[in-house]
C-alpha cells in the first residue's frame, strides 16, 4: 500500500512537471498556487523550482509584496531570485485585481481605527519573517565553517551510551521493547571507540555489532554527519525552512539535499550471522539547526530518499541532537541523544540513544565505570530537552552560547565532577552568560 501511494505520487508530480511545459502562459495566482504546491510536496529541490519559474510567462504583474508572501510560506534563495526576475520582466503589465498570496509577516496592520477602543486577543503570535537572501548565507558560510572545524574542537572523552530499543512487527507505532544496551564510548585523538558492557541488565563484553537481537544499529555519525553536509564533495543544495526554538535558544533551520552520486551515507543490512550484508549509498534529505549569531550546529535530521524497492531497508531517518556539556571544567557542544527509526519488510525499528556521564579521557590512567551494569538504566532525557517549540516575534534574540573552545570557567561556578560521583547523573548546569 504504501509503495503505490508513492507511486502515484511520483505520477502526480510528472504530470506536474508536463503541464508546465505544455503551458507557459500563467496569472499570478496560478504562479503562487503552484509555488505552494511544489513546496507542500518537496519533490523538487529549490533549484529545480527555481529553473521551471524561469520558463513561465505570465500575463499580470507579480509584485513584491506575493514574492515576500512566498518567501515568508517556505520558497527558497533561487526561487525567490526567479520571482524576482519574473517581477522585473512584469514591471509594465497591469496588477492582478486581487491578493494571490497571505502571510502573516506582510499582512496589513489593521487594529488601529477611529471605532471605540477594544481589546483583540490572538489566537497565535505571528511567525517570524525569514531572513534575507544575503542573511541566509551568512548563515550558511557560518554554519560550515563550524561543520568543518568540529572534530577538531572535540576533547579526548569517555562517556557511557544508553541505546533504548524498540520494535513494532506490523511497521507501525505500537512499539514493544526489545531490550537496552549499555556501552563505554571513548573518544581520543579523533578515534571513536564503542565497548557493550550490559545487554538486557546481563553483563557483557562486545562491540556494538554483536549484540544481536535484530533491530536497528548506529555508530559514529555525530562528527561524520555533520562534516558529510558541509564539505564541497557533498554539493549539497540548501534553502531556508523555518525559525525554531530548541533547548530555549533561537534556531536558525535550513533544508537541505544530498544526491546518491554525491552521498556518503550507506545503509547496510544483514550480517552478524544473519547472512550476507548488503549495502547501499543513497541520496538523503533533512533539517540542519544552528545558533544564526554562531553557526553553532545543535540539531541535524536526514532521511534517505530514492531506496531501490528491491532493497530489504524501506525506510530510514536519524535526529541527532547535541548540547553543551561540561568536562573537568570547560565547555564542549557534544552529543546528547539521538532517534533512529529505519523499517524493513513489515518490521519498524525504533533507537533512542542518549549520551551519559561525560569524563575527561586520561592516555595513562585506567578507565573505570563505577557502575553495576545489572542496574535499572536512567530514565529518558526530559521533553524540554528534546522537543522543539515554536518561533515567533515575541521572544528576545538569543545570547550566543560559547564555542566548543571556550575558556575554563571561574571554578567558583563549575567545580569537576570527582571520579565517584553518581554516573547517571546529567552533567552540571553551565553558569549564567555575562550580562
């Protein structure tokens, strides 16, 4: 079922794409109906709508204020440059008689009029209008230039990684659990190590790929990841998708693609004794947030497009979040949790990994975990950690979080967590900015 709904989908969109070619004569409404309608799908990439805008004619001046409206609705940095080249090749025609486009951002302020003085509430603030074409990429240069020096900010840590697991048979939501693994991650001059002490509450002494059990698995991709978007061997395509707010700090939230020609992320299944692996590269798709003051990277989301149907793999999506952690003193952005959900044949599988118990990685001293791995795991990171809430006007621009490279803080504020503290414990609190 859901391969022919796809399948018709994708028969929509040709059609789409036919039409156009067979009418290239369009009135501003038509224009904006179908600029909203290809963002509503994403079938197309921001380039791709921006090449069909530029063969249309059409028949009515396009003003500034539809361009700002179908900019504020989601339409890209080239569309909106084919929107403007199509407003100055209409420039002498007569306006449309009516408003084609809506948008809160550009909408008239009507409140104030000579009637008797009343109190309006609404029912929603209003959302906060994108950045500009030249803000946005300042964004972006800061955003990759973060990306690419971020393995080499990271300090030698160990951490403990708590992997939730979880699968529905039927490839739905009714989950059932099959179980939690405990590993002990060390992170030393850019090598990352995973060794699975507890599996089930039973003691254990494997790598991440024998644990067995069927069900999803990830390793590594934190670091990996963010760099594969970023680098220029990727070429990936960016555009503008929304402002949010995650952890109480405004988010800057570019969409971005990846093709399968230019893609370095691999889905493998089987292996482990169940048989011969396959492996593929796919393109993929996502979400990147960032701190737009910084570039500071806290949330990436991907999902794998264009999955040959012959391979057993459908479908597969990892959010990956990271946060300000304190180690011996100093603060570092690493990673905090991650949710992986991949579905093969009729079986959904369901990963929530979070990141535990930072320490400093000492080269001569023994690493031990003063922990009984039989023990109850923690409990799962609180939803103000997790979810993301909305943007709008109201709220005060965020102050810029410090680099993974900040100084020490005073130790007045921070003191090192000692070597026989709790080890579920989250990190401590950062002190307050400087005002």
């Amino acid at each position: 079922m859901m391969l022919n709904m796809k399948g018709r989908l994708c028969l929509l969109v040709l059609c789409l794409g036919v039409a156009l070619q067979a009418q290239m004569q369009m009135n501003v409404e038509q224009l904006a109906d179908f600029v909203r309608s290809e963002l509503a799908l994403q079938q197309h990439t921001d380039k791709q709508i921006a090449a069909y805008i530029k063969k249309i004619s059409l028949s009515e001046k396009l003003t500034d204020k539809t361009i700002t409206d179908l900019e504020a609705q989601g339409a890209g940095p080239k569309t909106v440059q084919a929107l403007q080249e199509l407003r100055d090749q209409t420039a002498n025609m007569k306006p449309s008689g009516r408003d084609a486009t809506y948008s809160p951002a550009t909408a008239p302020d009507n409140t104030l009029s000579s009637a008797p003085p009343t109190a309006t509430l609404s029912a929603a603030p209003a959302p906060i209008p994108p950045p500009n074409s030249v803000k946005q990429q300042e964004i972006l240069d800061s955003m990759r230039q973060y990306a690419m020096s971020y393995e080499q900010s990271l300090p030698n840590y160990i951490c403990v990684r708590v992997d939730r697991r979880y699968i529905d048979p039927n490839a739905g939501q009714s989950y059932r659990s099959i179980g939690t693994v405990l590993a002990k991650v060390s992170y030393n001059e850019g090598e990352e190590k995973y060794k699975v002490y507890s599996v089930n509450g039973k003691i254990v002494d494997t790598d991440m790929g024998g644990i067995g059990g069927g069900g999803a698995r990830s390793t590594g991709e934190f670091a990996g990841m963010m760099r594969s978007i970023f680098e220029p061997k990727s070429q990936a395509e960016f555009g503008w998708d929304h402002w949010g707010t995650l952890r109480g700090r405004r988010m800057a939230v570019f969409n971005y693609f990846i093709d399968s020609g230019h893609s370095s992320y691999t889905i493998s299944y089987g292996g482990d004794g169940e048989g011969y692996e396959q492996r593929i590269v796919t393109a993929y798709k996502g979400l990147v947030y960032a701190d737009p003051n910084t570039g500071e990277i806290d949330r990436i989301k991907f999902m794998a497009v264009d999955v040959p149907r012959s391979f057993p793999v459908q479908e597969t999506s990892e959010i990956l979040d990271y946060d300000l952690v304190n180690i011996s003193g100093q603060q570092f952005v690493l990673p905090l949790r991650a949710l992986l959900l991949m579905t093969a044949g009729r079986q959904r599988s369901k990963n929530e990994i979070e990141f535990r118990d930072y320490r400093k990685f000492g080269t001569e001293s023994t690493i031990t975990y003063d922990m009984d791995p039989t023990a109850p795991p923690p409990a799962p990171l609180d939803s103000s950690k997790t979810d993301e809430q909305p943007a709008t006007a109201a709220p005060s621009p965020n102050t810029p979080k410090p680099q993974p490279q900040a100084a020490p803080a005073k130790p007045a504020e921070i003191k090192p967590k000692p070597s026989d503290s709790n080890p579920w414990s989250l990190p401590t609190a950062p002190p307050p900015p400087p005002q």
